[in-house]
C-alpha cells in the first residue's frame, strides 16, 4: 500500500538546516552551491532563522540551485548533489528505509540526527554513517 504526504518546503528546509548545522560534519563537507537563479528565502519567522535572509545551504536546494558535498573521507570524493530532486528522494527513503526517523520529522521531533539521516540518504541513498 503506497501512501503520500505533502510536506511544505519550510519543514524540509528546516531538516536541512538541523542536518548541516548540527548532523553532518563528521561525514560531509560543503564544497560549492549552485545559485538558483533567483534564490528566495524558504524558512518562515518560526524557524531556526529569521527572513528574509538567503542561507544558501537550506534555500538553493528548494528553490532551483544546488549544495555540492564530499564525503569527507573519501580520498577520491565524487560531487554528491543536493538539489530539489535529491530532497524528494531523500524524504521517500526516509519514509521507507528509516521509519522511526520519519515520524520523528512528522511529529516535529526533528533534531540534528533526524537531519543527518535525511542528509545521508538524500545524498548516498541509504545511512551509512552514524
């Protein structure tokens, strides 16, 4: 049985923001963005961060651009893209593959955790870290 669920994009940007500030450092580095063309703020006032500030790692992905990552103990690292397609996947396989998590970011129980396995499977398609 397949069910789906809209998900705003101000709760994703806000597991982007739990996952790079607080989930990821250990395993991934940020080594370029891709500017959207006309990059916008995604986070609303009740958010992590005030508008209308552009914080590039949680709006270029939502709107168009893209965070370019390595895995930071890769001696030979491919570029892992986080774009709005990569969000959509990873919200699915958290869905699918990592359940207690889902319902964690459901219940807005969300925390650095809960964004690095978001991270970890938008980016490499299953949890291999932590």
């Amino acid at each position: 049985m397949r069910v789906t669920t809209d998900i705003p994009d101000e709760r994703v940007a806000g597991l982007l923001c739990c996952g790079f500030e607080g989930g990821v450092g250990y395993w991934c580095r940020i080594i370029d963005y891709r500017e959207p063309h006309k990059p916008e703020p995604v986070l609303d006032a009740d958010a992590c961060v005030p508008l209308p500030h552009i914080y590039p790692h949680v709006d270029y992905p939502l709107t168009g651009g893209a965070v370019v990552c390595h895995v930071t103990d890769d001696p030979n690292p491919d570029d892992l893209v986080l774009d709005r397609a990569a969000c959509e996947r990873g919200l699915q396989l958290m869905a699918e593959k990592a359940p207690s998590h889902w319902g964690d970011f459901l219940a807005g129980r969300e925390d650095a955790v809960t964004g690095d396995v978001f991270l970890q499977l938008c980016l490499l398609g299953e949890v291999v870290y932590g």
